[in-house]
C-alpha cells in the first residue's frame, strides 16, 4: 500500500477520493460513485471530505505526520 496523499495529478476538486483510492488499491470512479451517493444520506460527508483536503498532503510535498 502507498501513503495516503493527495495526488497532483488525476484529481477532480481536491484529489480526496483520488487519494483514498490510490492508498487501498481501489478504482478512482467507485471511490467517487460512493462519495457521491453518499452525500444522498444524512450526515457529515462534505465536512468529512474538507477535513480530508485539509489534513492530506499533497504528493510530492516534503512534510510527512510523523
């Protein structure tokens, strides 16, 4: 498995569902399908994604959480 990263390339918004499915080996478009139903259920899922696209470096970028 990778780092959970965002990736510089590939990414529609922010690169979350990008990121998440690079780091398990899943396929980019399901990761999204589900993120995208999802948001039909009640709950906290834009905030959960903006909190990823703040706490998820971006490939390539130096700082790692240690």
């Amino acid at each position: 498995m990778t780092v959970l990263e965002r990736p510089r390339h590939g990414a529609l918004i922010a690169g979350v569902c990008a990121g998440i499915a690079n780091r398990f080996g899943w396929r980019v478009g399901l990761v999204r399908l589900v993120f995208v139903l999802s948001c039909v259920l009640p709950g906290p899922q834009f905030l959960i994604y903006l909190g990823l696209w703040l706490l998820m470096p971006r490939a390539g970028d130096d700082f790692r959480w240690s």
